[in-house]
C-alpha cells in the first residue's frame, strides 16, 4: 500500500517517546527522501526548464500559485530572482490564496476557493508567454488546480508540483512534476519533507531557467545586484576572477559601471569605456557571454 503526504506511519506511532537524538535522525532521513522524490522527477523538471525558458525569452512571467506551506515556498523562490539575477520584480509573480496576508498569517480555508485562483490570474492579465508553477502537496487543493485550467485556457505554460500520485493537480497541467515523498513523520504536515522537495525542485526549475536565459556566466550569478557592503565585495570579486585582475581594478571599474558586473567586465576585457561596454551588451540582449565573444 502506498502512503500519501496525509497518511499516518505506524513507524512514528510512539514518536513523543522518542529521545531528541532519535528525533534528529528521524526528521533528517525525511528530508534526504525528500531529495530522492526530487531526483526521480528530473525528467519533467528539465522539461519545465526547457519550455519555460522558451516562454520567458518571449518577455513572459514566472507566475507562482499556492497555498499554505506550499505557497510561502513559492513566494520565497519568486523573492529571491530580482536580487540573484537582476530579473524584475514585475516577473517574478507569487499569487497566495489568502492575498500576501496569508505568508505570515495562515488562511487555509482559502485554498478552496476556486474564484479566488482565476480572480487574481486575471487581475495580472495571464496570458500565452507567462510560465505558471502551481504547488500543493495534496495535489488536490481547489485554489491550484482551478488557477491552473484558467492559466492553460488563456495560453499560458503551466507546470504543477504535487506530492501525492494520482493527483489531480497533475491532471490539468501541461507538465506534471510528481514528489512521491509519501508519509510525513508528522501524518499531514507537509512543511516538512513534501515542503523540502517543492523547495528544491523550485531551486531546479528557477535556476534552470535563469541559466538557459543566459544570466549566468562561468558559474558565476554575474546579473546580481550588488545593493549591499557584502555584496558588492562579492561583485567586484566576480569582475576580478572573470577578468583576472585584482580586487582594486575590478572594484574600480564596478565603482564606474554602476555597479552592474557584466558593464565592468566588459570594459576590462574589451578595453571600453562605460557607454561602448553598455551599447555591446545592448546589441546582444545583455548575453555576456555574447558581448565577449
């Protein structure tokens, strides 16, 4: 018999009795389960990267849609694309049942809101270039499933994460991506190994697709944003290493291109100045790799 994210493990039935040391190692082999679920759906994952990237390089949206737990992991990875990749705000979407309330403040019952999905996709005027993720580890939550035949309806790519096979949600989507994480050691929380595996599958599909766009150059995160003391010593590290000069010039040449990493590399590499670099990544969709070919 297969368990489901709801079922109850006879194995954790005495689990109060526990001593914390068996606690510890309990949670932790969820969790590298959870990495496993992961990898067995690498296929539809590097399908997901593939097609969205296709969509976004036409100037579509990542739009994530959720609730509960599996909403504030999405709106965790749409948070984290402006600042890594320099990727805008007004493309890295979350829609949370509940509104932006709900991350801080649960508000299940509105995952069973149907009207609630397909009210906030029209109100971001979904259309065939957004790239849709809907995440729910029941695979059944009525907020994901209808945001995602309303999402499909108007053209857009739609990719659903789930953790329970059979689901639903894995019905309506043009790529279903299964995590068979199975029984929780909490029977029904799944902020805990389903929620490690949404995460990281997450951490595949965003930076996948980042990376296809061309907004990573030698391994490097060269479209960040250095907004900070730390990182714009992170950044003038990059320029130094992708130009191989040191720290002071890197740090330099930054301070003249405004901070912008692709700007400073390609006027030491190519010998510019700030307006010639900028014009070169212009005239290659900012492709660093591109300009400096």
């Amino acid at each position: 018999m297969s368990h489901t994210t709801e079922s109850a493990s006879l194995r954790f039935a005495n689990l109060e009795d526990w001593s914390s040391t068996d606690l510890v190692a309990g949670i932790l082999e969820g969790q590298f389960s959870a990495i496993s679920a992961v990898q067995a759906a690498s296929a539809p994952i590097a399908e997901a990267i593939d097609r969205g990237a296709e969509r976004l390089a036409r100037g579509g949206r990542l739009v994530y849609l959720g609730a509960g737990t599996s909403g504030r992991i999405a709106t965790q990875d749409a948070a984290e694309l402006p600042p890594t990749f320099n990727w805008p705000y007004e493309r890295a979407l979350s829609l949370m049942a509940g509104g932006e309330d709900a991350v801080f403040r649960a508000a299940e019952g509105a995952e069973d809101s149907e009207q609630l999905a397909i009210e906030a996709l029209e109100g971001i005027g979904v259309n065939e270039n957004d790239v849709v993720i809907a995440l729910a580890a029941s695979g059944r939550t009525p907020y994901a499933i209808a945001g995602v035949q309303h999402a499909r309806a108007k053209g857009a790519l739609t990719i659903s994460i789930f953790n329970n096979s059979g689901a639903r949600l894995g019905e309506v989507a043009d790529i279903a991506v299964l995590l068979d994480t199975g029984a929780e050691i909490l029977s029904g929380s799944t902020r805990m190994k389903a929620g490690t595996a949404q995460k990281a599958a997450l951490n595949c599909i965003s930076t996948g697709v980042m990376i296809r766009l061309g907004f990573v150059y030698r391994g490097l995160m060269v479209e960040m944003r250095p907004t900070n003391t730390k990182l714009k010593d992170r950044a003038a590290k990059m320029v130094a290493t992708l130009t191989d000069t040191d720290y002071a010039t890197a740090a330099e040449a930054l301070a003249t291109a405004g901070g912008s990493i692709k700007i400073a590399t390609v006027m030491l590499l190519k010998s510019l100045d700030r307006g010639d670099a900028e014009a070169a990544l212009a005239g290659v969709d900012g492709n660093l790799r591109r300009a400096l070919q």
